[in-house]
C-alpha cells in the first residue's frame, strides 16, 4: 500500500512542477508578444505596404 501513495506523492508532484512551467513559459511569451505589440506601435509610420 505504501508504494501506492509513494507513485501517487511522485505524480502530485509531478503534475505541479510541469504546471508550473507551462505558466512560467506563457507568462514570457506573453510579455515578448507585448513588447514585440509595443515595437510595431511605435514604428507604424515606418511601415509601408
């Protein structure tokens, strides 16, 4: 019974490390595509069609 919530303990932890990357990962996604938002504001009058 104790190798049960010992694979129980190890896929709890598990499932919040990698949540935890993910969130880590969007969060720097999201402020890349702000800046890169940012970036294009700024220099719309540069851009031409």
């Amino acid at each position: 019974m104790e190798k049960v919530y010992r694979t129980m303990h190890t896929s709890g932890l598990l499932g919040i490390v990698l949540g935890s990357l993910v969130m880590a990962t969007g969060a720097v996604c999201g402020g890349l595509m702000l800046a890169t938002g940012v970036t294009l504001l700024v220099r719309k009058k540069e851009i031409t069609f």
